[in-house]
C-alpha cells in the first residue's frame, strides 16, 4: 500500500476543495496519482506541494491556462513570466479603481459624467440666476457634447467661461429665455435679436462658440445633434433664432442654412 493521504485530506491540507483538486487534474496542472490496493487515489508529498505550487499562482492572480508552463520553466523564465502577469496585475487594479472612482462619482449626481471644472461651472450658473431649468438643460447638452466632441470640450468651457463673465450676455441670455415666451411676431423679437448679434459680433471669442457649431466637417453633424437635443424651441424661439443667424450672415459670418427636414 502506498503512503498517502486520500484527495479529501489532501484538499483539506492544500486549503482548496476536492472539486478544485479534480478541476487541476483536468487542466493537467496535477497528475493524478495511482490507485493503491484499496482502490484510492493517495497524494504524496510531491502531489501535495505540486498542489500548494499551483494554488499559490491561481491565489496570485496568474490565470490557470499559464500556471503549468509557468511552473515548468527554468528559474529566469519563471521571474520574467511572474513580472508580466504583476504587470497584468497592475492593469487590473489600475482598472478596477477607476470603476470605483466613478461608482463615487455617481454618488456625487453630476460628477459622475462630467469634469470638476464642468460642474463648477453649472454651479456659478445657478448662483448668477440662470432658471433651474437652464443649468438642466446645460448639463445635458454637456453630457453629450463631452460624448460626442471630447477634443473640443475644453475649449468648449474656456469659450463657456468667458462668456459667464459677461453681465451683458447674462442680461441678454435672460432676455432669450423670457421671449421663448413671447408671441412669435412680437416686435420685442427682431430688437433683442440685433442686440444679440450686435454683443456676439464684437465679441470674437464670444463669436467662436456660434461658428465652431457650424463648421464644415464631422463635428458639426455631431455639434447639430447636441444642439438639437432638449424640448421643441418655440415659434418665438426659432424666430429669435433664424433673425440672429440671418444678422450674422449679414455680417459675413458663415453660418450654414438648415437643411429641409
């Protein structure tokens, strides 16, 4: 009869369990030992440290495929092979902090799409007395304007910043919020619209954050779908709208027409 233990003691002894023992069997990671007289499997002490070898590398993270090479090769492969899957490790870390961080950000509402520096800025927004439903609105623009045009968002926020520095602007983007109410052929409407175009056109840093919205290449498809996003503008709304596009075009600003729809 051979000396050993059964594969239930073994487990037990490794810290593993008998399903674990039988699934490295499979993979050939262990070889199965002989059957003694009885008809039982005993592990000996080469079976029980090939078993602790292999425990260790899985508990270490080295995915199981690469345990039975790893464990096979000469002493300079072993370190090299143990650097790259710390390596891989660290990868996995890396990864699984960044899923964290934004499980904290989701905690914080608007923190978990947007940039510090965007929330900051919809928070001023709110203190200079833009409506609830204007830093709403902003927000969402921003989401999908981060999405779909993340090279120019920065730039985006720089144009944003200035503009909120601006008391004239703020005045006028007021102004725009109240006519949305207003009955489309209210003759406020052609006055705040020259007004606008007149503040915009004197502005070039100001005038940017118009015409980057309608340049001719993939980001303008992709600006007009931000732009589009939001609740129907009104009949006043539009109105303000195409009387301000029409003055800067006037002025020779390019400003494509809208496409029938």
């Amino acid at each position: 009869m051979r000396n050993g233990v059964t594969i239930g003691q073994a487990a037990a002894f490794v810290g593993i369990t008998v399903k674990t023992v039988r699934h490295y069997h499979k993979l050939g990671l262990v070889a199965e030992p002989e059957r003694d007289g009885s008809g039982y499997r005993r592990y000996g002490s080469d079976d029980l440290l090939r078993l602790v070898q292999v425990r260790t590398l899985a508990a270490a993270g080295v995915p199981l495929a690469e345990v039975g090479p790893l464990l096979e090769t000469d002493p300079a492969g072993f370190t090299a092979a143990l650097a790259d899957v710390e390596r891989q490790l660290d990868e996995r870390i890396a990864a699984l902090v960044a899923r964290r961080t934004m499980l904290h950000r989701l905690a914080d509402g608007d923190r978990a799409l947007l940039p510090d520096r965007a929330v900051s800025l919809l928070e001023r927004m709110s203190g200079l007395g833009y409506t609830a439903d204007n830093v709403a609105a902003t927000r969402e623009g921003w989401v999908l304007a981060r999405a779909l045009v993340p090279d120019g968002f920065d730039d985006y926020l720089d144009q944003f910043e200035h503009a909120l520095a601006d008391t004239r602007l703020l005045d006028l983007s007021r102004r725009i919020a109240e006519a949305a109410a207003w009955a489309p052929d209210d003759p406020r409407i052609p006055e705040l619209a020259d007004a606008a175009a007149d503040h915009y056109l004197a502005d070039p840093a100001l005038l940017k954050t118009v015409t980057a919205m309608h340049a001719g290449t993939d980001s303008s498809t992709r600006y007009a779908v931000i732009a589009d996003h939001g609740d129907r503008p009104t009949p006043a709304a539009v109105r303000l709208n195409t009387l301000f596009e029409a003055r800067l075009r006037t002025a020779g600003v390019h400003i494509p027409r809208p496409s029938p729809r």
